[in-house]
C-alpha cells in the first residue's frame, strides 16, 4: 500500500472515531455535576486502536467538532461554554489520556496487560483534570471536587479500562491482519510513512 493511500486511510479511520466518540458519549447516566459517560470508553478505544498521534488526533477532531456546536458532547450538548463549564477540565483531560495511552502502548507492545495499564493511568489522567477545573468551574472545596468529580468514577473507569483494554487490542490486531492499520509489531511505521 502507498504512502498516500495509507495517509487517507488514517484520515479516514481518525475521523471514524471522532464519530464513535460522540456517539458513545450519549450513553449517559445522570449525577449531580458529572455524568457518566461512554466517551472514556471511546477514548481508550480509539488510543489503543489508532496509537498515540490518530487516536490523539481523533479526541481533537471530536472536541473541535462539539466547540464549533454540533452536539456531540454528553447529553447532546455543545459550543465552548461546555468547555469552560464544569466538566470541560474532562474533555481537555482526553487529550493527554489518549496521547498516554497511545505513546504507552507503542512504548511497550499492544497486548491486553499493557492496555490495561495505559487505560487506567489514562483514567486517572482525565479524572485529574476534570476534578481541577470542577473545583474551580463550580467553586467547590477540593473534597467536594474529589467526591463529585473522581470518587464515582473509580470502579466504573476501572470496568471501561478493562472493555477498552480487550476490545482494542483485539479490533486493534485484526485490523492489521487485514491490513487496514499499520502492523501491531511495528507500530511506527506509519509515522515514517506519513
């Protein structure tokens, strides 16, 4: 395969997660200042899928297209006063959970223990910064913060980690045996290619 036609599959593949990312954030379950959502999930697919510069490229892809007002944040919301809103520091934090999880996985290898390592440190990432700027967003104590915006989320984080641990890695090796993604063994040949 060419250069080119890899470099646009990529492109292809980048915005499809974007995609998948807006839609799982509509699974929700409503709580007091945070929801759970299935945009962690989606966010430690697309990393463990595409690797650290497309997965990474894939969460800003999705936050460019909920700021500019397409409603593909959680509960169909959207517009940059989501982020700067309560949970905006969540959004922001997919940033460097993808690109961690992502270069983690290169780093080592694809397989489902070091997935699920990534995902979890990638979850402590986005709760991190999603309890900051909940406390200064809402004007919270820092145990309030923590009780709203990282307690609830630990064991749930923890199930999606594992999910998107499995299933990433699994999505993640077939499509490079069918050659729709760059190999699992070489995860950096497609940079050189690009």
């Amino acid at each position: 395969m060419t250069s080119d036609r890899l470099k646009l599959r990529m492109m292809i593949v980048t915005a499809l997660f974007a995609a998948i990312i807006g839609i799982l954030a509509q699974l929700t379950i409503p709580l007091p200042l945070v929801p759970i959502t299935g945009q962690t999930l989606a966010i430690g697919l697309a990393a463990t899928i595409l690797g650290a510069k497309f997965g990474t490229l894939s969460v800003l892809l999705y936050i460019l297209i909920g700021a500019a007002g397409i409603p593909v944040f959680a509960e169909m919301s959207a517009g940059l006063s989501v982020l700067v809103g309560p949970t905006g520091g969540f959004l922001v934090g997919f940033i460097p959970t993808a690109f961690f999880i992502g270069w983690m996985l290169e780093k080592t290898s694809f397989t489902f223990k070091n997935a699920m390592i990534a995902n979890t440190i990638g979850m402590l990432i986005t709760l991190s910064f999603g309890t900051s700027w909940l406390k200064v967003a809402a004007e919270l104590s820092w145990s309030a913060a923590f009780m709203s915006g990282f307690a609830p989320f630990i064991i749930v984080g923890l199930i999606k980690a594992a999910l998107a641990s499995w299933v990433g890695v699994t999505v993640r090796q077939r499509l490079a045996k069918a050659n729709l993604l760059y190999s699992v063994q070489e995860p950096r040949n497609l940079s050189k290619t690009v």
